[in-house]
C-alpha cells in the first residue's frame, strides 16, 4: 500500500480526496491536515510514502513544509496539489526537493497515477504549467519594475521612488503592481524581499 499524507485546507475538497483515493487498491490514506503548520509533525508520526501538499494552507505554506520534510522525512516524496498553477510556484516547489506538481482541474485517475509514478521515483509536472514556467524564464521582471523595486527597498514612498527613478508616480504605481503580480505578493515590500530571495534584484 501506498501511504499518503494529504494537506487540503478546505474540508469538503479535502474529504472528497480523501475519499476518492481511497477508493484506489493500493493507496491509503493515514493522514489529513488542514493546516500547513501540522504537516511536518503529523508527516514524523505517521511516515507517509508520499505527502500531497496545497501550497495556500492556514499557518505555513505547502513549499515551506515540502523543504522541512525533505531534510526532516527524505524518505516521503512530496506531490503539490494546487489550483495555482504559476510558474513561480512550480520553481519554488522544485527547488523545495518536491517531486511532483498538479493542478486541481484534472480528473482523479491522473492523481492516482501520479501518486504511483513519484513513489516509483519519477518527476511528475503538469506539462502546460511546465512549459509555461520554461517560457517564462528565470527572471519574469523587466528592468524597469526591478529598477521600481529596488527604489522602494528602504520603504520609500510612490513620490520618492518617482523622483528617484524619473518617472511619473501614476508610473510607479503601474509598475509596481506588475510587480507585486508577477512575485505573487501582497504588497511591494513582499515583492521586494520574494525579487531579493530569487535573485531577482
């Protein structure tokens, strides 16, 4: 049997999971999470084969989890199950040690198969989302919005930052939304630090 740790914040989706994989003859589920700050504990005591992960849990997130059970558990491999399909999250996941990424949308046999090729060792990627995260390169900023970002490092305001870089503030504010997109935060500080993690800046 295949032992599965699943990680789904919402109940019902997570229940339905639940029930559908265990339908499966060789996968059991033999634990569920709704939390990101559960997995780990819950991954050391009940040793799954593989933990299907969101990325968007209450607490710490799915990737953040996925590099603690690599160094914590090496031997369960982590499946992401996400209804984000952004190439940042599949970079992000890869270089957390996950070996598989899906998105929701597809039907549950392809779950089950993936489930069975990552125990098997293979790597399991969503091929649109795959062939996105390849178009979109290692950089997705322009020069111009890391050139914005690196004006607001120091907490700047959009007058500030306008004058620094000579562009209008209704400039700035475009630019910097790209920017808070494209690094998939929540506001140009986080854009910041997520442009500084990935090298961006």
């Amino acid at each position: 049997m295949i032992r599965v740790l699943l990680a789904e914040d919402q109940g019902m989706m997570r229940g339905a999971l639940a029930l559908l994989l265990g339908l499966e003859d060789d996968i059991e589920i033999v634990a569920q999470v709704g939390n990101g700050d559960d997995i780990v504990p819950k991954a050391l005591e009940a040793r799954p084969d593989i933990a299907l992960l969101d990325i968007e849990l209450p607490g710490r997130s799915g990737l953040d989890a996925a590099a603690d059970l690599r160094t914590r558990l090496p031997g369960c491999r982590v499946l992401i199950l996400t209804t984000f399909g952004r190439p940042g999250y599949l970079r992000r996941a890869m270089e957390a040690g996950a070996s598989g990424f899906l998105v929701k949308d597809g039907p549950v046999e392809d779950l089950a198969a993936a489930i069975r090729r990552v125990l098997a060792g293979e790597r399991v990627i969503d091929p649109a989302l795959a062939a996105a995260a390849l178009s979109a390169g290692p950089n997705p900023l322009t020069q111009r919005e890391r050139d914005v970002l690196s004006a607001a490092v120091d907490g700047a305001t959009v007058a500030d930052i306008a004058a620094k870089v000579h562009l209008s503030p209704a400039t700035v504010r475009n630019y910097l939304s790209a920017a808070i997109g494209k690094t998939q935060t929540r506001n140009r500080m986080e854009a910041v630090r997520a442009a500084r993690r990935n090298g961006w800046l």
